[in-house]
C-alpha cells in the first residue's frame, strides 16, 4: 500500500518561521480494527478505522526554524522522536515503544491522524491522547 500522510504545522512571524512535518509512505500493514469513532485535538472522525502499521513502513520527520536580521540563525534536522535520523524504515525495536497507528476515516477514505510515540506532538505530550471508542456494528 503507497499513501503518503503529512502533518504539518508551519509558524511564520516577524521575519521567520518554524515547522514540524512528519509523513508516511510505502506502508506495510500488520492490522486493522474494526470501526471507531475517533477524537483528538487535531482530527476527529465518527466513522474510522485503525490502520496498524508494520515493520519496513516508510517514515520521515524533518524540522527546522529560520530567523533572519543582525544575527540570523537556521536549524534543520530530521532526527525523529526516537533519536533516529529519518527518513527511515521502521524496524521491529519501533515497536517496543507501542504501535504505530494510522487513523483514517472512513466516510472520506483519507487518513486523518499518525497515532504514535513517532507522532513529536503526542511524543512530547504538546497534544492530549486521542479518544478511540469502538463502534457496535
């Protein structure tokens, strides 16, 4: 399966800007779950599923930060929340930190959010944990 997911936060002030992007692509799948409705402070869905990612799954994370004037400064890296330098394929010892989860919503068809110690801002606790409730169906 190739999608490719982005998440991107992009902060400009007065002359600069900082961004985080993390994205998935070449995705290998060890599960899905059954429908859920799905709430965080990103994205919400009442209609999703649970896509669980697998070992090989393709993933980058790149940030960085500009500052122009009389001491201007840049930074950029692409080292992920494990201390990983991304991009990267995910390895078995990924996943001794939990799953790596990729919601996607069912009504849409289009992924909504990367549920994952990978994820910097749930990584970082800057975002609460999602809700996640199964669905009777």
């Amino acid at each position: 399966m190739n999608i490719l997911i982005g998440k991107k936060y992009y902060f400009s002030y007065n002359r600069g800007y900082s961004q985080r992007m993390h994205s998935l692509s070449d995705i290998k799948i060890s599960a899905v779950s059954e429908p859920i409705t799905y709430s965080s402070s990103y994205a919400s869905s009442d209609f999703a599923i649970m896509v669980y990612l697998d070992v090989g799954t393709l993933f980058t994370y790149h940030e960085s930060q500009y500052q122009s004037g009389p001491n201007p400064y840049y930074y950029s890296s692409f080292v992920d929340t494990l201390g990983k330098e991304t991009p990267r394929r995910l390895e078995a010892d990924d996943f001794n930190y939990g799953d790596h989860i990729l919601i996607v919503d069912l009504k849409t068809g289009k992924s909504i959010d990367f549920f994952s110690v990978l994820n910097f801002y749930y990584a970082s606790k800057v975002e609460p944990l999602p809700s996640i409730k199964y669905l009777n169906i």
